[in-house]
C-alpha cells in the first residue's frame, strides 16, 4: 500500500526525501514555518503542500500601516487606590515586544475602567500616552480599579513562542487585520500573486487564517495567558463599530476581558460573548471563502491548519462547510484530537500531524531510542481513536534529514505508516460496531465537539484532566459520541440518544452552570431519564446551588455534595456495595483529583466510599465516590472523577451500558482484558483486536454472537480477524 | 486546698458519697437526669444542685394540653411531580414516636408547599389528615416539590436519644409551650411549689430552659438532623403571630426550613432568621427572668446546664446578661468548651462538667485504666485553656458509686481536683502574657464566641475539623481573642486589634460569604493591613466569586483560588521559600483536609507548595498550601487548613506573631517544645510550664526577659516557676 502520508522535505534535503518517500509510502510533501520547499518538489511527490500567512509575514506592509495591525483587549493589573488619584499602567505585566497599547482616539473610545470592587464603570480618567499611564480621579480609597485597553498584537504569538522558545532570528512578524480597507485588498492581491508564481504547489496549507488564538506573554517573556479559543485577538474598533451597526447594541471592553476570565472556554457564555463569535465566524467564513476561491481557480486545494490562526473557523462552527476548504491539518496528540479531526465535516480529508516533530530537541546523537520511543506512544493513542474514525491522511513536520539519520527511527515510522494505511483501509465507512449512543451535555455543544475542558490544545492541567480523560476514553470506545448544548436539550434532542452524560467543575460551562436552573432543562432530563434513559454524571454534574440542591439533578444521580450548609443533616454514607457490574473488570478505579464531600441519597446504591483516617463519628461516615441510582425506568451512575486509563476507559464503557439498560452487550465484540480493544466492521465481517501496550497481552474475545476464545496479542499488535474465522496476521 | 468541685450523688450511695466528698475536696453534690439525690444531701456538701425541667417532665399536663405541646418547622421529603397531581406524606422519614404533624386550621395557616425547581411556592394543595398527605394540584411535571409543615414535637429529644442510646424506659415526656397562656402560669406554679418542697437545695440547676435545639430522629430511630445551635423548636403559631404584630412582617415557613438547610449555624445568617432570633432570645429572657426570680425568692442559686434547651439563652447573646443567673454548667471537651464556658460572662461562676461520665459504659470491671485515661486526656486538652482562663468549678456526672469501685480512678480524679484548684489559684484573676490581641470574623461574631465550625456541640465533621483547629489552638495561645462580625468591622472595631483572622469553606457564615460584597467592608479591612495590621486566612477566607476574585481579598492574602475559570491565565507556583519564621518550629505543619487549587499573585511569598504525582506541563506548577503577603505596612498569612496539633498551634502562634510584626515576642515566655507550654502572669510574677503529654518532656525555657533555660517536665506536669528563680515542685 502507499499513499495517504506526507512528509516534511526542504530546500537542502531533496534527494532524501525521496527515498524516504518511497519507504514510507509518502505522497506529499511539505514545508515547515522555518524551511523553504526544493525547487523541484512536485518530482518527489504527487502532492505538494506550501505553507501560507493570510495576516502576517508581509513585514513591509505591517510597517508601512501600523494603523491596521491586529489588536486584542487586555485588563491591567489590579491597582488598590490609597486615595482619590489612583495611575494604572497599562501595559504592566505585558511583554513589551507584543503588546502596545493603542492610545489612538478611535481606540481610546473602547477603554474602560472598572471598580472591581463594586464592578461599576468608573468614568472620571484620563490616558497619558507619554507616561504610559491611566490616571483616575474621584477613585474611592481601598477600592481595586483596573483598565481594560485595546492594545496592538505586534508581534505574531506563535512566531514570538518560536522565536523564544527555539531561538528564531528571523525578522518579527506583526499580524495585520482585513477587517481594515487596504489589508483586505492587500492580502487578495498578494495571495493571487502568490498563486501565480507557486505552479507546482497543489495544496495551499493556510497556516495561518485571520486571527490567532490569544495567546500573551507577560513582561519576563513568558506565557501570561493563553486561551486556545480564545477570540480575543479578533477585536478591533472597526470591528466593534460594524457589530454595534448590525446588533443595534455596542459590545464593551468588559465584554471581552470578562473580569479578568476572558470568557474562557471554561466560562458559560454570555449571549453577548456568542454574538461576537457568531458576527466573527461569519466574518472570517466570508473572507476566507473568496481567498480560498482564488486558490480555487489556480487549480489547487485549500487545507487548514487547525493550530494558530484558527479563530472563526471552528469546524465544528456553523459557517464552517460553506468556505470550501478541501482539507484540514492538526496536530494529534492522543485519542481526543484524532476525533476532534476526523469526526469533523465539510472537508474532502483531514489530516494528522504525528509527533515526535522532526527537531533537534528530539532527534539529537544518541536519543533514537526516545525518538522511536515518542513516535510509538503517540501512535498506540492516536489509533486507538482510528479504529472508530480513521483520518484520512497522516503526516509528519519538521526537518526530514534530522530522522533520516536514524535508522530504527526510520524503520519505525515506514511500519506505522503502512500500518495506518491497512486501518484506513479496514475501517474507513464500515461502521463499526456501536453499543450505545451517547450525548456529552455542556455549554458548548456540538462547536465544540471532542475539545471539552481544554483551554490551551492538547496541555495538561490539574484541573481539567479527571474530566479530559472522559473524551480520551470515549475516542476509542464502541459508542456513538455526540455532543450537545443545552438548546439542543431543550428542543428534544435527548429523545435520540440512550444516555447523556455531564461533566465538570461546578459553575464551568462544562458541567453548565446556571443553564441548570432552566426548569426546562431540567424537566427534559429527568423526563428522559424516567422514560429509560441513562445519565452518567463525573465531578459536579449538574452543580448550581439553588433551593437546597448543590446538584439540580440530585434526584436523579441519587448523590449531592455537602457544601458546609447542611452538616446538621444527617449522611449514612456507611459501606458501598460490592460487586456492581459497572466495576466487574475495575474493582479499583482511579478518580483523579476527585471532588469530595459528595454523599449518596436514600434509595441510592454507593458503589465506591472512602473514608477519613482522621478521628471520626461514632459512626464513620464516608464520602461516596462512585454510586448508581434508579429513576423512573432509567439510570444514572456517578463518579468523583475518570482520568484516562485503560481500566477507566472500561469502566466508562460498562457504566454506559448499565445505565442505558444493555448490560447484556457487554459480552459482544468485547475483549475481557482492558489493554486490548476490540471492534467488529459488520459492512467486512472483520474483528480488530488491538493491544493497547507495549507488552504481550492474553485476552478473551468474544464475537458478535457472544462466542469466547483465547487469544494472544503480541506487543501493540492489531489483529484482524474475519467473522468466518480465518485470521490476517498482522503486528507491529 | 477543698472546694471548686460538684459531684454527682444518689440516694443509694450518700456515705459513699462523703467519703469521696472528702477525697477529692467536693463542696457540692448534683443529681443527674435519672437519679434522685439521698434525702439528706445537705449534710454531704454545703452546695446542693438538683435538676430541674421546666418545659418537660409533667406527663400528665402534657397529655391534658396536647394543644400546647411545642412546635418545629420541618420539610417533607422532595417529590417528583410525575403529573399535574402530586401527593406528599409531611411526616415521611422523620421518627413517629417524634414527630406529629399539626392539622389543625391554626397550624395549618403556616404549611408551605414550594416548586423546588423554581423555588415558587405553590397554593394549590390540600392537606389531608385521615391520610397524613398533601396532594398537590396543577404539579408541573418533573418538578420537584415539598411541603413545610408544622409538627408536635411529642418527645423531648434529649430524652428520646438517652431512651433510645441508653435503653431508657421512663414515661416520655412531650415538652410543652409557655408560649401558650396555660403553660405559661402553669410552669411558673410548679418551679414556685417545687421550691416550696425542696427545702435542701441550694442551687436549682435547669437541665432545661424552654426550648431544646433541634434534633430530630428519622423512620428508623437514628439522627435526622442535629443543630445544636438551631432555633427552630422554639416556633409555634403563637410566636408566628405575635411576631408579625411586633415586626410589622410575617414569617412563613420557608424562612425556618431555609431550603431544608434549617438555618444551620454555617449559613450566611438572613436578616429574617435575625429577627426571629432576636424575638426568641427576648421572650425567654423575660420568661426564665421571671422563674429565676422565683429562685432567689426562695434563697437559692439558679445555674442553667448549656447543653439542650438552651434556645434563647445563648450565653453571649444580648439578653442574657439581664437574666439574673447565677451559675452556668456545661460539659468540656477540650480547650474551646472550656474557653467558651470560661469567657462568658453575666453569672457569677461557671463550671465544667469533667469526663468521663460515670456511666456504665465506662465503669465496667476490668476497664479502670480506660477510665483513667479518658480523665486525663480530658482533663490535659482542658487545662490547657484553663491556664488561659480558668473555669470557677468542675464537677462530674452520672453514677458516683460506679467510679468509687476504682481505685485508681478514684487518686487520680482526686489529683486533678487538686490541680485544677492550683489552677484556679494560679491564673483567675492574673492577667497571663498575652503576644497579640486577635479578632476572629465570621457573620456570627460574639455571639458565637468559641463556637465556630461547630454543629453540634464537640461533635467531629470532617469538613470542620481543619478550622475548629483554629479555635482549639487558639483557646491555650498567649493571645486574647475576640469573635467579631461584619457589621463591627463596620464600625471600626478592627482598631482595636493586632490581627484579624477569617477562615472556613467559601460560602459559609465562617468565612463570610456574601458579607464580604460589601465595600464598606472591604475598605475596612484593607486599610487596617495597610496600615499596619495583620491578616490571617484559613481555607477559603474572604470567598465570594465576584469581578474576577474568589477569595474578594485575595489582593491582602496574595493568593487566589482557581475555580477552574482563569486556567487560560498562567500560574507561576514553581517553589516554595525556605526557613521563614512561621515555620521555624514546624516544618512540616498538618493542613487537614485543605483546599485544592489555591496559586499565588505576584509578589506573594509561597511558603508551602504541593505538587501533583500526576503528568505536568513542562514547568511543573505547585498548589500553594501556604503563602505570606506585605500590603502596605501590614502582613497577609495564608494556610490551607489547620487542624489542631501542638505544632499546628504553635504555627499559628508564630504566624500570629508575624502577621502583627511582632517577631521579636517569640523567645519571650516561651517554650521551643511545641509539646509544651509557656504562660506567664505578672501579677504574680509566677510563670507556667505545662507539658501537655503523657510522656516527659525536655525544652528550652524563656522567661520575660528573653534569658533561656533548659528544663524537664515529667509527663503531663505544670511546673510553677517563680520570676525571681525560685520553683514550686508541683505535678503529678
């Protein structure tokens, strides 16, 4: 097999790109932010992609109109006035090569200062553009202020990250903004030349759209704020100007910096926060579209990087089928970001950028066994998440030349390739087998499908991750994965599914927030439940303190959480019990930073306690960990937290099962040993078992028709095998 | 040395009785709740105490006036409504034997039925007796409802749980209402002509007042709710109507259920629930008054028992002072009953009820060295508070006879007696060293003086334990401590102090809540460190989510908690500082059950700092558990959590110290063994080293004026040291 694969190549390394092409299968090739492609690339491979910046890279023309740079609101630090004259600075805090805050009369027009204190606007200051100072008078003493400014963006956030991170040299890109007249027509002009003198590209990668996510280093040069989807530096007055026109009302500063939060994805949203995404998404969607038109018309294809300049462009957005794009390329992590790309519509294919990235970080002397090491982990997680929707293409990024020094690495690398072309091959439109089907309820819904509780792409937080490895698990389970807000509930949606299932901290629009108070919502959920639905609830589901409940749907999960106001009740939290199906292969679990304080309603089963080691009660009294309830003719199950983990994963899964009442599929298409999954392809009658681990695993298999068998995996071994019996062998 | 001591006796054992009498120097005898006193108790003790119930106890009156029995609001359990009609049964789940639901049309002017999924309440319903039910009309579908209702408290509950705990089987006794006209004259005729037939009694201790706090037992017999602060026994339609004639406004029901939270001492108090309270604590003021009058007219001492009806008699209430008693009792835990007995005023003595009780459950053959151990382990945690403030007397409880059949037992109880005379010698009246004057602010203030965190009395919650720490160290501190409130701060009642100190969960009366919106407050409090004062804050001080802050003064503490809202923003906790003076004594301090997710601002100095086993970013970044903060001329301390320990209270000692600038007091009457204490009285010129294990300890000693010395303290000794060198050997 061949194909399906592209490969970084450049300038220097043209004939070793060949023959890594050839032993990897590679049928594109591609430059990088930092490499220029061979002059003749379009003889390596069939397909050949250039790297492309909408709004940043043209340095003459950033410089010759500083008017028309980029611009972002941020929040000054919190000043406590001493007396009535209180000066806030700004730009304190900030990386002074970034941030320049814009004391022009239009821009000044949108700043905004604010008693933190008792969150009024304060009218009575005036900016010094010369001290670099706000000045407020009338300022009640031991009160904070701040002062929200708009502030060119004039250095490019990831060419400045690079250019910090990896000691880049290169002259300082200052992102411009086509929402002013002559950027618009500037970056049309200069793409159609571009087009023009570009024969042999055929895949334009947009690297770079409109706008960057918000992304801010503070005044040592370090990250200071980083905010994956955040629309921040989307903002300008213009933009502020034309949204006040169509809206008929006018957006503040206050409605970005958001008391300092930024509406973080982990915020629920505010109306007025979703019509600005709204007027950017269609803004971006129609810019975008007459660029990618022009791509069009030269006879190439479009493809998005789903990494930077991605903000107006969510793919799971409404506008997003409508630009045209052909293609888009992200970088995968794990199981999440797989979905997040293949699970994605209104493209001809996806794209997966593996790691490790081809840089000197990694492939240094003596360090290919950690290279082959990072491309194996990332691999197993990612085809995990394949085996239930293969991308369509993966590929690679960095300097060829630093891995084509590495033997073994090589070898590697040319066998997952070949590898992610028999899965592509055994599981692309032959649905696989689908125990149930399942709604992930937050504030976000289906825009942001598979990208629950991140904040920056891919990063690791204490806080998000016992709720992250919810995703994780279900990327590569044998269910139906849908993702839906709170509207959705409203106007029925839940009637198509057999669970739903909410997660998060308290007050996040993950686990919803005050979208909990909606009677509506509530009266729809636990309808859904009684009727024989299931909810699977982690953390804080439904978590809105009102009316005696910290857990609106208390009733329903059977557990609430003791905030401190009702100690005076009495909790009989004593033992839990054993042996509940949900926990047959995972007697031991592992909560994470799990929530504690939650305790378990009459008629609810405590499947999971923990106890003080402190002095306690007479009685010892536990906190409740996992439990399942009956409601109706329905289900729920809870837990304080799920990482991923292999035994996680299947408790999920078996969790799922128990609260949609299907206990009995749990014996079909099902390998008893949590390392190794299974799925069955009805459209091919073919079985995948796939091994998980880097060790040899036993496990019990049982088909479609319940039947067992022994079987062995070697290490991360898929084997295929056909529902008449016969076997592909296949390993690593 | 004789006196200061009460022990309990029967008419079964007064020979025995004297003999202990003169052992331990006892100058009065008790009877308890189930014994009668020997027909001659005078003769035994110069002081004679018998119990006395004013609102229970005479089953006949009760059973003739079930009219005027007294009255608690409880909830019904929350029902879903499955259709537009609804039945709810008010006395589901609560204890037959306990609790009957007042029908009648005077009572039934107060039920309240509440949409719990929209906090509205509901007026069309129906209640029906035959059937003990509600039935709700027009229900919205899958909403949840409750019913209010007003019920007879039929049983006393102390009563029901010796009955029920101790196998008690004495007539019930169902406590009735002076409110009511009947009862009124009735209690007061009764106490008039027990006083006329009990001619050897010198002090009448009421065991009882009017109202018992409440507590309420569920179907099976077990604790339902407990609230030993809780006024909610105290209602009744009378006191409903005479309220609303004397306040120009009604309650209704929802104002005691409050949400099913019943007004629980952890809520932020509602000025409704204020109101009420003060209404209370002014009719049984004016009503005990009048009994107690009654008392002294007949030449004895009224002493009232804190422990079960005590509604309305809060000891630092406003009233309480007027009412003319003369002695308090109440049983001692540890150091904050003690101080919270000891610091009261309005009385002329105060005593302690030592442990254990002379109960069969202790006094079993063969268990004489668990008794013994229980004596002392309570009487160490106790003395310690006492070489602070001493109580005026100590008595015991139960069964005299059954601890004089222990030897051992008996020489030891002696031997505290003693001590505790040498105590009282020692200390009432010499004002001890004291390094720092500190306010403790919650929403309670002094009327809760030593009673924080506290649900029922000396009862453990493991989400308390982390603050009663607070108190418990506190209790033995060269420090004098106020209880104020929001409303003092408000008043400038904060000059007055060195530091002011707010601890507890967010959200509850402890650590403010809401209180803290309040500008007026936030000034107040910032100006006080500013200038110069100090601030200490425990798990979630000053918490309450607005314009971007959880802790409202995280800019004083210099730390923040992240709710998982501004995870965009990054935290830079990477290490902690070394060596500060805080922690110079404990390393290692014990920070209970402590809050999660607490990061420091800049300019904070981190103290203490955990990090995650887990998977981190590449910097990998710590929760703060401890930080110090300057604001202006003044101090910020910030800890997680502060169990009680001898290092825990030696930490806060220290970070009390350095909070208020006072770093150069440490090595003044001080001991470096955390495991002793060091107290000094001027107006003696006598200091106090106390060894508060069971083991001997070594220390280095410093006197006032800072010149060190090495002592050796034999296992729980106090050594009496003279200023001027002399030493008075003394211990046991």
């Amino acid at each position: 097999m061949k194909g399906r694969v592209t490969i970084p190549t450049d300038e220097s390394f043209a004939e070793g790109t060949k023959k890594i092409a050839a032993l990897w299968g590679a049928d594109a090739v591609r430059d990088c932010d930092g490499t220029k492609l061979p002059a003749n690339a379009g003889e390596i491979a069939g397909k050949v992609y250039e790297t492309y910046f909408v709004t940043r890279g043209d340095v003459a023309w950033a410089k010759a109109h500083p008017e028309e740079l980029q611009h972002f609101f941020l929040m000054s630090e919190r000043k406590t006035a001493q007396a009535e004259t209180l000066a806030l600075f700004p730009a304190e805090g900030c990386f002074s090569e970034q941030v320049k805050p814009d004391y022009s009369a239009d821009a000044l027009r949108y700043w905004q200062v604010i008693d933190r204190t008792t969150g009024r606007e304060h009218t009575a200051w005036q900016a010094d553009e010369v001290k670099g100072c706000v000045v407020i008078r009338n300022a009640v003493p031991w009160h904070e202020y701040t002062v929200s400014f708009l502030a060119h963006n004039v250095w490019d956030s990831t060419q400045m990250y690079n250019y910090i991170t990896n000691g880049w040299n290169t002259e300082k890109h200052s992102p411009y903004d086509p929402r002013y007249p002559l950027t618009a027509r500037h970056i049309r002009d200069v793409l159609e030349g571009w087009l023009k003198t570009h024969p042999d590209v055929t895949v334009v990668r947009f690297t770079t759209f409109l706008y960057h996510f918000f992304l801010v280093f503070n005044e040592e040069g370090k990250e200071k704020i980083v905010d994956w989807f955040g629309y921040n530096a989307s903002v300008s007055p213009r933009a502020l100007d034309d949204f006040a026109k169509e809206y008929g009302y006018a957006l503040t500063a206050e409605d970005f910096v958001d008391e300092g939060y930024y509406n973080s994805p982990h915020r629920v949203p505010r109306q007025r926060f979703r019509d600005y995404m709204d007027f950017i998404m269609r803004y971006v969607a129609d810019t975008v579209k007459e660029l990618i038109s022009l791509v069009h018309a030269y006879g190439k294809e479009a493809m998005m990087f789903l990494g930077d300049s991605w903000i107006g462009t969510e793919p799971y957005g409404k506008y997003f089928a409508d630009i045209g794009l052909d293609a888009v390329v992200g970088s995968v992590g794990g199981g999440v970001t797989v979905r997040m790309l293949s699970d994605m519509g209104g493209v001809k294919y996806v794209e997966g950028r593996m790691l490790p990235y081809f840089f000197p970080d990694t492939f240094f002397a003596g360090n290919e066994h950690n290279a082959v090491a990072e491309l194996n982990k990332n691999w197993m997680t990612a085809r995990r998440a394949m085996m239930r929707a293969p991308l369509e293409r993966i590929g690679f990024g960095g300097y060829l030349s630093l891995a084509a020094a590495f033997p073994e690495f090589v070898k590697r690398a040319g066998e997952v390739c070949e590898e992610f072309r028999r899965i592509y091959v055994g599981v692309k439109g032959k649905q696989p087998f689908c125990a149930v089907k399942v709604a992930v309820l937050n504030c976000w819904g289906k825009l942001r499908s598979w990208q629950c509780f991140m904040t920056a792409h891919e990063l690791w937080y204490q806080q998000a991750y016992s709720y992250q490895g919810i995703l994780e698990a279900l990327s590569g389970l044998p269910a139906e994965v849908s993702f839906i807000d709170f509207d959705d509930v409203k106007a029925g949606a839940l009637d198509g599914f057999d669970a739903v299932l909410n997660a998060g901290d308290a007050y996040t629009a993950w686990s919803g927030g005050e979208m909990w108070l909606d009677e509506e919502v509530q009266e729809k959920v636990r309808a859904f439940v009684a009727r024989g639905g299931g909810f699977v609830g982690v953390g804080e589901p439904t978590a809105c303190a009102k009316q005696g409940r910290f857990f609106q749907l208390a009733d329903v999960l059977g557990v609430d959480e003791e905030k401190g106001l009702s100690l005076n009740t009495d909790k009989y939290n004593i033992a839990a019990e054993e042996g509940h199906f949900i926990f047959e292969d995972t007697p031991a679990p592992d909560f994470g930073e799990d929530k504690k304080n939650v305790y378990a309603l009459k008629g609810a089963k405590v499947l999971k306690i923990a106890f003080s080691d402190r002095f306690t009660r007479s009685v010892n009294v536990g906190e409740v960990k996992a439990a399942a309830n009956n409601y109706g003719n329905g289900r729920s199950f809870y837990i304080t937290g799920l990482p991923y983990s292999f035994a996680n994963a299947r408790l999920l899964y078996r969790a799922l099962l128990w609260v949609s009442g299907k206990e009995d599929f749990v014996r079909k298409n099902f390998s008893t040993n949590v390392a190794v999954d299974c799925h069955y392809y009805a459209a091919s009658g073919e079985y995948a078992l796939v091994n998980n681990t880097f060790e040899e695993q036993k496990t019990t298999f049982y088909g479609a028709a319940g039947a067992a068998r022994e079987v062995t995996l070697s290490p991360m071994q898929i084997m295929w095998l056909r529902a008449d019996g016969s076997e592909e062998a296949c390993g690593n």
